[in-house]
C-alpha cells in the first residue's frame, strides 16, 4: 500500500468511526429486537444452523449484540463474545446481554490468544471492513485447526453501488441494473434520508482468495431468495424477488 493510498483508509475509517457513532439509534430502532424481518426470518435462523454446535463462538462487529443474543437463546453455549469499535453499540448490547460477554475491539485487532475460538460470525459487516487482509487474518488466527468462520454479506455482485431495480418507460421493461461490480470503491451512501453509512465493495473473489491466503477454505455458499417479510415492506422489489440481497458463507480453518 503506498502512502497516498494508507492516508485514504486512514481517512475513510476515521469518518467510518464517527458515522457509526453518529447512527448507532437508528441501526438500533431500525434493524433489532424483532423490528426488521430480514434478520428475524432470515439472517437469525441462517446463523444458527450454520453455527450448528459450536461451543465457543466470537462475533466480529456484533453491534447491540442480536445475533449472539439469539445464540444463547436457541442454544446456549459455554462462551459467547462479541467485539465491536462502536461503544454506543457495545453500551446496548451490555444492557440487553442474555450471558454474552461484549468487549471494544476492531476486526484487525481482536485481543484474543490464537485459536481460541471454534466459530467466528461476521454479519454484514466485512463490507464497511477497510483493512480486508488483515481482518481475515485475525480471524483466521484466534480460529481453531477446523474451525468454522460463517461469513455473511451483503451479496457483492447484486448489491453493487449503482445497483438496483430500473423501470424504464421507455423500454416498458423493468430489470436490475449491476453497477461496476469489479470496480472496488470505497462509498458513503444515502440509505434513508439523512443516513449516510460507508461502504466498501469488492468483488466475490477477492473476499475468497483472501480467504484462502489465511487458510480459509469454502464448505458452503448460500444466496437466498429475500424473505416474505421483506417483500410484504417493500413491494417494489417483488418484481426482483430472484435477486438475492444476502451472500452467506460457511469457511473451514485448514
């Protein structure tokens, strides 16, 4: 990385960090405790099969804690940990904490021995990642030989910036555009009025390759179809309903 290109996601992350901060009520009120259905329908009951019987899980990016939550609930387990930079994220997840432990750190510096973990969870947060490489490598680090990584994103070909569903009328044709989908951009998008959350989009195989490079290997790759509940609060994408939102992935430590 030369200097101009470190100065650029030392700086995205700084505006990252405070955007965060600054929209953590929203991510709150918005997306936990039941208030959005693709996690309640899918994105909850997706972890915990791919999580199956683990006993010590880490999350990485855990926000107010929902999926560990969940964890517990459905099946509790000796050690549950979530990591997170964002205290007023960590700040929820203690109030709402059914036997989790939460602790602040970032994904490229998780404050764990090697290979103490038999999961790690990643959901929907690699892709606001500036540091991709080092991040997995973490992982890949506290991750015990067989261990499994579940990695959840939103999917990086479908959901591309500039993506999205076009009714042209001139045409009288409607399809889903795919913005520049081998073009990695650093973005801070308008997601409601008034929200702006920093994205960072790469292709599949770069997410893949770098996995491999820290000896984690793919066993699964999941593209749902997105939830009923989902398409009953947003009609105008049933017409796109065969275009996957989620990308989830289930990666074993060689």
């Amino acid at each position: 990385m030369d200097e101009q290109e470190d100065y650029l996601s030392t700086e995205f992350k700084g505006i990252a960090a405070e955007l965060w901060s600054h929209n953590a009520g929203w991510w709150q009120e918005g997306f936990t405790e039941g208030a959005d259905p693709e996690y309640t329908e899918q994105l909850l009951p997706l972890v915990a099969r791919l999580v199956g019987k683990a006993e010590r899980i880490l999350e990485v990016g855990t926000g107010e804690g929902q999926v560990l939550r969940q964890l517990s609930r459905t099946a509790p387990r000796g050690l549950l940990v979530g990591v997170d930079p964002t205290p007023e994220q960590l700040r929820l997840a203690a109030e709402r904490a059914q036997g989790e432990r939460y602790v602040r750190a970032e994904a490229g510096a998780l404050p764990f021995r090697d290979a103490c973990f038999d999961t790690v969870v990643a959901c929907l947060v690699f892709e606001h990642v500036t540091d991709l490489e080092g991040a997995l490598a973490e992982v890949a680090r506290v991750l015990e030989a067989g261990g499994g990584f579940i990695f959840l994103l939103n999917h990086p070909l479908f959901q591309t910036p500039d993506s999205g569903w076009i009714d042209d009328q001139v045409l009288e044709e409607q399809y889903w555009r795919i913005g520049r989908y081998l073009e990695e951009k650093r973005t801070v998008e308008e997601v409601e009025k008034g929200v702006f959350i920093p994205f960072v989009h790469r292709p599949l195989s770069r997410y893949l390759n770098a996995a491999r490079a820290c000896g984690l290997v793919l066993e699964e790759m999941v593209e749902p179809a997105p939830p009923a509940g989902f398409l009953a609060l947003a009609p105008e994408y049933y017409e796109a309903r065969f275009v996957p939102r989620l990308l989830a992935l289930h990666l074993r430590r060689s």
